[in-house]
C-alpha cells in the first residue's frame, strides 16, 4: 500500500475497530488510519475540505444514526466521493445485505470472522486487493 494513502475505518464497535489497527499493523501496514463511528460522522469528514479523502474505506453495515446502506446510498451519488473504493467489512452474511452493497457500488464484501488469525487473514485479503488495484489518481 502507498504509505502516504490514508484509510477510513468506519466502524462503531470498539472491540472491531481495535481488531482492524492491531491487525493492520501485524501486517505491516503504515497507512494513517482515521476512525468514525457511523455514516453521517463519514460524510462529515469526507465532506470537510480540511480532510485528505482516504483512498479506501473499510464500512461496517450496522451502525447507528445512519447505517452503511444509507452511507453508501449517499456517497455513491456524491460526485466527489463515488470513486473512492469501499470494502464492505461486517457480520452480516444476509444475501439482500450483499446485493444492496454491490448494487451501491461497493468494491468487496468481506464477512469479520470471530477468530482472531482469520480477521488477519481478511485484513490481508484488503490489503492485497488494495496493492494490485489501479485506483484513479
């Protein structure tokens, strides 16, 4: 990963968020990583020109005050926004939570596994797939 990329954790649960920062930095990863906690703390940060846009963004779905449904409904309509890629990261292993994530445009769905080694392994599976994208400068 470009080291100087930031990633946009949007999460909500505690235990999930320190998972994904001890995992990225089991794998090496240096990114800067920014943290908020639901969809509209996202748009807020996304939208304030102070902000670097990251150049990933790991989403939970189920949040409060606005879900990752509704954040993704949004973002993707946003002009500035829609090209920055997203990786579904979340419990859910509905079917229709999965067509609604892809139908908004998201770039993967990745399921948090309860098992510690396995959460790196999917942490890994991110960081590959962000390494060997062509992401638009």
């Amino acid at each position: 990963m470009n080291s100087e990329s930031t990633i946009l954790l949007i999460e909500d649960d505690v235990v999930d968020m320190m998972s994904v920062k001890r995992a990225l930095k089991e794998l090496q990863v240096t990114n800067p990583l920014t943290h908020v906690e639901n969809g509209e703390e996202a748009l807020a940060f996304l939208k304030n020109p102070a902000n670097v846009k990251p150049a990933i963004i790991l989403l939970d779905l189920n949040m409060p005050k606005m879900n990752g449904h509704e954040f993704l409904a949004l973002m993707k309509n946003d002009e500035e926004l829609k090209r920055i890629p997203v990786i579904v990261l979340t419990t859910s292993r509905g079917e229709l939570d999965k067509v609604q994530s892809f139908d908004n445009g998201v770039a993967g769905y990745m399921i948090k596994p309860v098992d510690y080694r396995q959460f790196v392994e999917v942490m890994r599976t991110i960081r590959l797939y962000w390494t060997l994208s062509e992401l638009p400068g």
